[in-house]
C-alpha cells in the first residue's frame, strides 16, 4: 500500500491527532501462548515459527488500482493456496494488523505456521481466510482458532479493503466465531 493510500487509511479510522490504532484488535488465545517454543505444550513435537519485520514483509498484500498484489508484485490469487479448514485448496489463511496492513500466506502447516505466525503471537486486527482470483477478493471468512476473531474484527478488514481502494460489494464473508464479551 502506498504510503498515501496508507495516510489515508489511518484518517478515516484515527481521531484527529490521536496516536490510536487504526483498527482495534483481538489478543492471540491464551491456550497458544508459548507455541513458538521448542518443546511447547501446545505442539509438543513442533513450534509455530513467530516471524519479524523483514521475514513478515514477504507476506505482505498491497494495493494498487483496485486489486490486491502479493509482495513481488504479482496479482494476489489463492487458487493453489490451502488451509488447515481447507485443505482441496483454494483459501489462504490471512491477518490484518492495527494500521489496516494485511499479511498473507497460501500454505497454513499444522504446529509449523499459523495466523498467529504473521505477527509474532501479537494482537490482529482481523484474522481468517481469504479467496482471491486475479487480485480480486472473492471471499473473507474468520476462520482463526488462534484468535476467534468476533464479528466485529471481520467487518474492519472490509473498511480497510474498501479504505484501499478495494471494491467490497460482491465480496462475500462467513462468520465461524460469535461476538465474544471483553474482545
């Protein structure tokens, strides 16, 4: 995203002068803390690989003319991606920070990368599956056990797309997680 379309982002989401986040986000579930340690009790066997910066940038979604690219450039399509909710293909497993960027990856490996790898077990501010074609998103679902992002943190991956430049009308979302008190 251009450093405009990003200025842009945060005017329609900050008060005036706030030093607040663009969006507001939901903490990663307490039964994962500790996943991206060897030896961990939530995988045991395997960690969940927490990446920083420069690896996460790899991952990155962009706008431009009202399509999503990847980081190289190349139009955002998951038509060989899978998730661990499904795994025939065709979804790719995504989060949104706090500032509206959004991180994705076409492959979701069971103990070894998950939502909560994008941003290093932090709090997103969206979180599921995503269904490209040709850089035009198809379908957002919330699809996140590490997260169960309620509805609400769903619905700003939609302003953010739309903030981007992104038509939204047609997209369609699935709900897997209910409003939750306190998130």
């Amino acid at each position: 995203m251009s450093s405009s379309a990003l200025d842009r982002l945060r005017g329609l989401f900050r008060r005036r002068g706030a030093a607040h986040p663009a969006f507001a986000t939901t903490p990663l579930r307490p039964e994962f803390s500790g996943e991206d340690l060897p030896g961990n009790r939530v995988w045991h066997d395997s960690h969940v690989a927490y990446l920083g910066a420069t690896d996460r940038a790899r991952f990155r979604l962009h706008a431009r003319d009202g399509l999503l690219y990847t980081a190289d450039g190349t139009l955002f399509d998951t038509t060989e991606a899978s998730t661990l909710w499904s795994p025939t293909g065709g979804r790719a497993i995504f989060v949104m920070d706090a500032d509206g960027v959004i991180y994705s990856s076409p492959r979701h490996l069971l103990g070894r990368f998950h939502h909560s790898s994008f941003l290093a077990g932090g709090p997103v501010a969206a979180a599921g599956e995503l269904v490209a074609r040709d850089g035009w998103i198809i379908l957002v679902s919330d699809h996140s056990t590490h997260y169960r992002p309620a509805p609400r943190f769903t619905h700003q991956i939609l302003d953010s797309l739309r903030a981007q430049g992104i038509p939204t009308d047609a997209v369609s979302v699935e709900f897997h997680f209910a409003e939750q008190t306190g998130t």
